[in-house]
C-alpha cells in the first residue's frame, strides 16, 4: 500500500473520530435489499452489464459521513450533516460493479495530499475538541477548492430522512456505447420524494441521531425511490477536479430508478462489503480525477485494517447498525 493512502488512513483514524472494527469514513450506516432497473436511454449510452437488462438485484448503504459511528445527524439546527449512499449492483454474470455517492455538490479536496493537509489541519484540540480556526483558515488560502467544498457542506439542512436527500456522484467517468463512442458523465440519485429540508424548530425536535431508525421504518410503509440521472459533460468541463462542479444547465439523461426494498439479514456482515467509487465494469472507464483512483485505495485500506479488528458489540440502541 502507497505511503499516500497509509497516511490519509492514519490522519483519519488520528483526527476525525474512527473507531476498532469500524469503517474509517461513513461507519454509521444501513444496507438494504433494493432493486434497480435501467433506462433505455441508459442502455444507448453504455454496454455495462448492469444497464443492458431489466430489473436488477442490487445493495444500497444509506450512512452519515462523520469518521465516528456515534457522530449525530445534523451539525446544529440550521446545518445538516454529509451522508452517504452507495450501491453495489449484483451482476447476472456473477460478480457486482459499486458507486459510492454523497449529498454535497463537490468533494473537498482535488489531490491527496490536500485530502490529507485538510483533515490534518481540522484536528481537534482543547477542552471542546474543536479545530483550530486559524490552521483551517491557512489551508483554506491556499486551497480554493476546499473553500467550494467547505460551502457546500455548510449549505446542507437538517433533513427528516435520507428519502429526500439527492445524492451526487462527485467524479467524472466516460460510457462507452456499442460503437466505441466516449461520452463523459457524472451522475446522481435524485430522490422521487423531493428535497424537504427540516425547519430549525423541526429540527430541534429530532433526537442526535435519528435518520437510521426513520429510513429503516419508512422502507416498512412505504416506496422509497431515486432516480439516476447522468448529467453529460460539454467541452471544457472539468474531469480530473472533483472541487469544481459543472453548471447545472448541462443536459440529464435518466439512467434508471433505484428503489428500496428491505434491510439486509445481517448488518454486522454487511460490513465485510465495499462500495468502491471505482468499482466499476466494462463499458464504464474511470476519469483522470486522482481523488476517484486515490479513494479506492482508501477504502480497500480501511477494509483491510477493520477486517483485523474486534468491532465492540453494538448497544440495544443501535443493533440494526
């Protein structure tokens, strides 16, 4: 494993509040049982396995992106917290492709190293465990695209469930179609229940963590959906800076639906499962983007280095996490 990745797992197991046994990002989470059926317009665009047929097995982990499985939900009760949904489509060929989405615009940093600079430099110090201000604002100065990422997480609102969150792929990749032709893509879940943000006084009446339970319970009543979306990259859009969104104007091709079904069998083993952002198939080709390549390391580090450890048994409260 490159020094690179060692470090950025060492950073985040020293600053962000990981957890023995738990993933190093994103470790409070849900798997669930869902299906996803590909578009014909999806399948005019790539020859991936997984948007050639029809309905489609598929797993989908809803999380909270704080290093700490006991982060809580929102930030306060005006800023939400960054969540995360990731799937791993079941293949008719055996084997599986991942993606791995979040609910902010852009990614915080464009290279490794400002990843690891980043999250150093939010370390927690004194009494309240809070970072230093100064050293946040001296990475900042010289890192513009933190500043984009930095406003797009403080942007986010309480939300009353994951249901209503859009879920943004981050990174470019290329499709290739039947004819060798390369279009360029990101993608994201848009939810079919519409974005409803928590008001502040609603907010305030949510316990710490409460979105597992919610999504868990309404799974139980009722469809929950998203749809896939590609947004198509015009000359000049950037592919190798994932701090930089494209403009919204760009044209959207539905891909696809997503819908829940039931919670896996096993929380506990779903842990064993790794929704790479890079895990793709043929027909769909990674970008130059050096976060993309850079995350897949990562998360196969923190896969590596929790398989090796006891994670502590769960507490009644939390037993379907």
């Amino acid at each position: 494993m490159s020094e690179p990745v060692q470090e950025a797992v060492h950073v985040m197991e020293a600053y962000t509040g990981t957890e023995k046994g738990y993933r190093r990002a994103h470790p409070r989470g849900l798997v669930f049982h869902a299906t996803f059926t590909p578009s014909a317009e999806a399948r005019a665009l790539t020859t991936a396995e997984h948007f050639q047929g029809g309905p489609l097995h598929t797993l989908v982990r809803l999380s909270n992106a704080s290093g700490s499985p006991h982060a809580p939900d929102r930030v306060n009760d005006r800023v939400g917290k960054v969540l995360g949904l990731a799937v791993r489509f079941e293949l008719p060929s055996g084997g599986h492709a991942t993606w791995a989405a979040a609910n902010i615009p852009v990614f915080l940093a464009r290279t490794p190293e400002e990843f690891i600079q980043l999250t150093t430099a939010q370390r927690p110090e004194g009494p309240q465990r809070k970072p230093k201000l100064l050293r946040v604002l001296g990475h900042l100065v010289k890192h513009l695209g933190a500043i984009r990422g930095l406003k797009g997480v403080f942007a986010l609102k309480p939300t009353p469930s994951f249901a209503h969150e859009r879920f943004n792929g981050i990174h470019a990749y290329h499709l290739r179609d039947a004819a060798g032709q390369r279009r360029t893509i990101r993608y994201r879940w848009t939810p079919r229940a519409g974005a409803h943000p928590l008001s502040e006084a609603q907010a305030a009446s949510m316990p710490s963590q409460y979105l597992l339970d919610e999504i868990h319970a309404r799974v139980a009543r009722e469809r929950v959906e998203w749809t896939l979306q590609f947004q198509m990259a015009q000359p000049g859009d950037p592919t190798d800076d994932a701090t930089r969104a494209w403009p919204e104007d760009r044209p959207l091709v539905t891909a696809g639906t997503l819908v829940l079904e039931r919670p896996y069998e096993d929380q506990r083993e779903s842990e064993l499962f790794v929704f790479d952002p890079a895990g793709v198939v043929p027909g769909i080709e990674l970008s130059d983007d050096p976060i993309l390549h850079f995350r897949a390391k990562v998360y196969r580090e923190s896969h590596l280095r929790r398989s090796h450890e006891t994670k502590p048994e769960p507490k009644p409260a939390d037993l379907r996490q």
